[in-house]
C-alpha cells in the first residue's frame, strides 16, 4: 500500500502488488482519516 496526492490535492491510499519486475496496481481510493493522519507523518 502506498499514500498519495494528486497534483489537483486528492489524498489517495493505492493498493498494489509486485510479482517479479511488474507492479500491478489493484485498486485506489480516497484516504481514510486514519491514513490521512500517518501521511502528514503524525
């Protein structure tokens, strides 16, 4: 998993998964507030 922003300031959670060389990503969305708190790095 890994946190984001978008250059328009969406927040995102991304989830993926690495086989081999590939990154496949599985699913995005808006971060929880939890998420939000572990981004801004409290």
């Amino acid at each position: 998993m890994a946190l984001g922003e978008t250059s328009a300031g969406r927040r995102l959670a991304f989830v993926f998964t690495v086989r081999g060389a590939r990154v496949r990503f599985v699913t995005a969305y808006a971060m929880t507030p939890q998420q939000q708190e572990i981004y801004e790095g409290g």
